[in-house]
C-alpha cells in the first residue's frame, strides 16, 4: 500500500469515527483543515501557527500575535 492511500484511508476513518461518535461538527473539522492549510501557505514558523489555530479554532489567524 502506498502512503498516499494509507494517509487517505486513515484521514476517511477518523472522519468517519468522529461523525458516528458526534464528537464534533463535520463543518469545523472542514473549516479548521482549510485554516490550517491557508496558515501554511502562509507562514514560515507553521509549528506554533497551526498549533494556535487547532487550539482556539474560533479565533481569527490573523488576530493573535
């Protein structure tokens, strides 16, 4: 098996896990996985950027310093 189909498959089930569980709403793990990938392309220190984002996923990027 490839990584590529490992990583998409593991991504698919924990998505999956999280919707049978209701752990959390679908549309923020979207929102929060765009913010992330946006903040990547974005910025050069992504460790303690995206750090920021996935703890306090309501608050803007853009904001916090």
């Amino acid at each position: 098996m490839k990584w590529n189909d490992s990583t998409k498959w593991s991504g698919r089930k924990l998505i999956l896990e999280i919707y049978l569980n209701h752990e959390i709403d679908i549309h923020m793990i979207g929102v929060r996985i765009i913010q992330c990938h946006l903040e990547l392309l974005r910025t050069v220190n992504t460790g303690e950027r995206l750090n920021k984002i996935w703890l306090n996923p309501l608050k803007h990027p853009s904001k916090d310093s």
